[in-house]
C-alpha cells in the first residue's frame, strides 16, 4: 500500500529533524563510530575517539538519541555493586543514514571559533560580555516601566528571567543563601557554548544589561556555573556594584 504524500508542513518537519541529527559533520562521524559498535559505545569513548569534551560527546550523542537514530543502555556495574551505572549508546537500525551536506549554521560556528580563538580568552570574553550588555539593554526598552521610574530588584530579576525565558533559556529567578541568581535550564546556543565557552560571558551580560536598563543601578553579574564546566545548568549570580 503506497504511502500518502508529505504535506508541505510534514516534509519541512522531517528535513528539520534530519538536519538537526545530521547537519553536523562531528556528529555523521560519531554516528558512523557507533554504527561500528554494534555493542554499543560510551560517552567517554566517543570523546576519547574524536578529541572532544565529555560534554561536547554527549552532546552530540543526545542529538542522536533525540532524532531516535542512536538509542542508549543503561549499564549496571557487575555484581550489581553500588557504583554509577554507566550509559551506552547504539544505533536503533543497522542501516546507514544519508548524510548531508554541510549546513551554513556549521560554517558560522568554524568562523565564530577561530575568530574568538584569534582574539584570545580574555579579549574574546570582554567582548562577548559587552555584545551581551547591548542587547540585554535593547531586549530591556519594550519591558521598561518609563523614564522617570525602575521596578525593584526582585521584579526586575523575574522580568530578566521571563525575557531569557522567551529566548529559549528557560530560566527562572531565585535566592540561594544571600545571594540572588537567574537558573537557565536550556542553552539556546547549543553545542556552540560547549565547544566554545567563551559565549557563556553572552548570557551574563545579557542579564546585567537588562537588569541595569530595569533596575537603574549598575551591577555586577557573574558566571556562577555553565554546561562548558560539567553543571547540568547555567547560573548567573547577581551582585551589586
């Protein structure tokens, strides 16, 4: 029985999907490595394999997964002993995949990391940070209360964290001890923030920029934890200057 053709909607969907798992040279790579290990292959192996970050790794093997091509095993230490149990990942059919070509988004991410490179990590940190505090500054004049008037910090912390929210952080505003942060659950910037975190200092100074324009006092703001730096989150603590 033939199969009823895609709709536009569906075909866009589909072409997404592939590109998403796919599009990446790294991760075709990394797919042809498992595909090789029909026993499956760890996280850790994977990186060793391909020079990579632990996180880099799994980053790109949670992609797989997502796109339903690699699924993973959880793996019990022997005996069943108290240690970590320990994932496996392996391919969910034996045949290969057709790759792609390489996307534009991967040629921008190779030129993004040899120009911070280039630049050096602490020019390249400065500057990300000041391209954050511009646009935080910018995202901030639609939320701003009016000239002559600034939310309290409290409200302006929550408004950050709504705005951030809106642009694929999921994040959230909280207090941890005497100290106020913003939580970002999700990294709209991806596997590009893990291969080059340097783009974290974006994210910071989106916070301080925003909170400055709605605040109206200057104010510090710091990386308090990132994916880059094995946190299963990122945090941005908020000081005052």
């Amino acid at each position: 029985m033939d199969r009823p053709p895609l709709s536009p909607t569906e075909f866009a969907s589909a072409v997404t999907a592939i590109t998403s798992a796919f599009g990446d040279p790294t991760r075709r790579e990394i797919y042809l490595f498992v595909h090789e290990h029909p026993d499956g292959v760890t996280a850790a192996a994977v990186a060793e394999r391909f020079a990579l970050h632990p996180n880099v790794a799994r980053h790109h093997l949670d992609k797989l997964v997502a796109g339903a091509y690699v699924e993973v095993a959880i793996a019990r230490p022997p005996g069943g002993g108290a240690g970590r149990p320990s994932k496996s990942y392996r391919v969910t059919a034996p045949e290969i995949v057709i790759e792609l070509p390489l996307r534009h988004d991967d040629v921008l991410v190779e030129l993004l990391g040899r120009a911070l490179a280039e630049l050096g990590h602490d020019r390249a940190e400065h500057l990300a940070e000041e391209v954050g505090i511009d646009y935080g500054r910018a995202m901030a004049i639609p939320m701003s209360p009016g000239s002559d008037s600034h939310r309290s910090f409290q409200a302006a912390l929550h408004a950050v964290a709504d705005a951030l929210t809106a642009h694929g952080f999921a994040a959230h505003a909280e207090r941890h001890g005497d100290q106020l942060r913003i939580v970002s659950e999700n990294c709209p910037f991806g596997g590009a923030a893990i291969e080059h975190p340097v783009i974290c200092a974006v994210d910071r100074g989106m916070v301080r920029g925003m909170l400055e324009a709605l605040y109206g006092q200057d104010l510090l703001t710091e990386t308090a934890l990132s994916l880059p730096t094995g946190g299963e989150h990122c945090v941005t603590s908020v000081h005052g200057n």
